[in-house]
C-alpha cells in the first residue's frame, strides 16, 4: 500500500495539544521528541499501552519516542496516539480520493464501491479535529464527570465508528466481486484500510481507559 508518509511537520501539529485548550483548539506547541526515555517514562508508556490489550507492542513501538512527554498522563499518551491516527486517516482519505479519479479498472461494481469507500473513510476524516478536542478536554480535566464522561464517549464512538467503516470497505471489495478485490486499485485500498485500522484500534482504547 502506497499511502503517502506523515510528514514531520504534520506530527508537530497534531502531537501539539498536550497542555490544557478547549474543546476544538489545539495548541501550537508540541511536545519534544527525548532521543533516550527515562526509565520511569518507558515503564509508564507499558503500563499505558497494556489497555490495548493484543495491540500494547505495537501501541509501545509507536508512542516509544514521545515517552517523555506524557508526564504521567493516560489522556497525553491517549492524544499522541489519536493525532497519529487522525494524520494517517487524513492520507487515506487523500489517496482514496486521487485513485476515484483514475478508476479501479475493474468495472462499474468497482467503481462504485471505490466511490463507497473513499465517501466512508473521507466522511470520518472530517471528524478529526472535533476528536482531538474532546481528547483535549480530557488532558485539561476541567468541568464536571458528567462532562469529563461526554468527551470521552463522543471521542470513542468516532473513531470506532471510523474503524468500522474501514472493516465496511474491506468487506464491500469481496462482496463486489473477484475482478474488484484481485485489481491492483482494490489491492491497495485493502491494504490501507488493514494498516490504518490498528492506528485507530488503540487510539480508542487508550481514550476509554482514561479516568475523570
């Protein structure tokens, strides 16, 4: 899958947010990438990523280089991984809208569900900010439960909303047919939907296991 590599100044937006803002802001500042974790910070980042069950090795490998930027907070190590997430959706979302334009090749079924998937992941997509807000709100721990619990089901039913709508595309290229799923258009958008999945998978259990 050719999906196009999150640049660094991307991640240097979107990691930013780890100070308190309100809920669709994000700060401009972000945290500073430590080349050596302290011990205490790679034992937290374990302990973090041990809500992601099945998913903690691969949860730790991502956020490792940011380990000294959470500072003891779940919601810090919950935001980095969503702003990841959210950036590499974004990609998708681009890269699915070029291949509509040039076709799978494949037929009209194709096409159509081409058009399915791109319509599914970009409507997502949209949502991206709106999600690291309420993440920020969880970081900023202002207000009451009621509100603190608010933020945290709104930021979770988007984003397993978005993972579904990956699983929704996969399933819709094997319903279209051998000439859809075997195309090198349908091959790609497959494989995107499988590796961008795991990205959003632990970005929504971190945010759940976040305590007010």
């Amino acid at each position: 899958m050719a999906m196009a590599t999150i640049s660094l100044l991307q991640l240097f937006f979107l990691l930013a947010g780890t100070t308190a803002v309100v809920a669709t802001s994000r700060s401009p500042t972000a945290p500073a990438l430590a080349p050596e974790p302290s011990s205490s910070a790679i034992s937290f980042l374990r302990a973090s990523c041990a809500a992601t069950n099945d998913a903690a090795d691969f949860c730790y490998n991502l956020l490792l280089p940011y380990a000294d930027t959470f500072n003891g907070s779940l919601a810090r190590v919950a935001r980095a991984a969503s702003a990841i997430a959210e950036a590499r959706q974004h990609d998708f979302t681009d890269e699915l809208a070029r291949l509509k334009l040039r076709g799978t090749g494949a037929g009209k079924v194709a096409d159509m569900t081409l058009t399915d998937c791109s319509n599914e992941v970009s409507t997502s997509d949209m949502f991206s900010n709106e999600i690291l807000g309420h993440i920020d709100n969880l970081i900023a721990h202002q207000g009451s439960q009621k509100d603190f619990d608010s933020h945290k089901i709104t930021a979770v039913e988007f984003m397993t909303s978005a993972e579904s709508g990956l699983t929704q595309c996969v399933d819709w290229f094997h319903s279209a047919g051998e000439a859809a799923v075997s195309s090198p258009v349908g091959k790609e958008v497959i494989d995107g939907c499988t590796t961008l999945s795991p990205y959003l998978h632990i970005s929504y259990m971190l945010v759940d296991a976040v305590k007010f």
